[in-house]
C-alpha cells in the first residue's frame, strides 16, 4: 500500500542526510502529497538563513521532488469533506496537515508522520513513524 510523507519527516530528513534512513522497510512505495511538497517550500524562503535555503532547496531537488504526488479534484473534496467534520466536531488541525490527510484519505494510503496533529484521524488513518531500523 503506498504511503504518503508529511512534512515533518522531510524536515527531519533535511536536518539530517536525506529521507532514506527515515522511511520504514516494508512498506512503500512513498510519495510525497503536494501540499507537503507546499509546505516545506514555504519553509526554506526568507528569513531562513542563506546556508539552510540552500541545503534545503539542494535536497528538495535531488530526493523530494521525484517524489511529489499531484494534487487532484478528489483530494480537494476530501479536504474540504475533513475541515467540516472537523468544525463539526469543534476540533481542527493545521491548515496543511489537513490536506496532506486528505490525500491519504481520498487514496486509501497510509501516512508517515512525526507531527501529532495527525493522531485525531489514526481510527481513519494507518499513521506510520520513522524508521529506527534503517532501510538495506
């Protein structure tokens, strides 16, 4: 079953030496969701120190951006379909992790997280952690 990678293992993958180490053996195959990709774009513009744009950019363009899933109408739906239950239920979550959930919802995969904001959907979701058994 594919299996989507949220943010904050891209951002521990950029603090590291790259996303490989970080993604479980046995599971897979890995894309990243587009508002994932959004998000951690968004994190390596000013005011970022120059040395950790370059990094960060440099890294994005030879792992992550291969990696990177469409954003498609059925996605769309299911994000907005998520933020009403929400609201709804008097919860919310960040904006993009909202959206990277709603693409592993509307493709039935599952989600490779370190950020807790997911926990509120692992009934709907099958969250994943990072590896601590390196990938051969």
């Amino acid at each position: 079953m594919p299996v989507a990678i949220d943010t904050s293992v891209l951002i521990t993958a950029e603090k590291q030496t790259g996303i490989e180490q970080l993604l479980p053996p046995d599971e897979g195959p890995f894309y990243i969701p587009a508002l994932a990709a959004t998000e951690f774009l968004v994190g390596i513009h000013p005011p970022v120190r120059s040395d950790q744009r370059r990094r960060a950019a440099q890294l994005y363009n030879s792992e992550f951006r291969s990696m990177v899933s469409a954003f498609s109408e059925a996605h769309a739906a299911q994000f907005a379909a998520l933020i009403a239950e929400l609201k709804t239920k008097g919860q919310q979550m960040k904006f993009f992790n909202a959206g990277i959930a709603a693409t592993a919802l509307a493709r039935g995969d599952k989600l490779l997280v370190l950020d807790t904001d997911f926990d509120r959907l692992k009934d709907r979701i099958k969250l994943l952690r990072p590896s601590e058994n390196p990938r051969p």
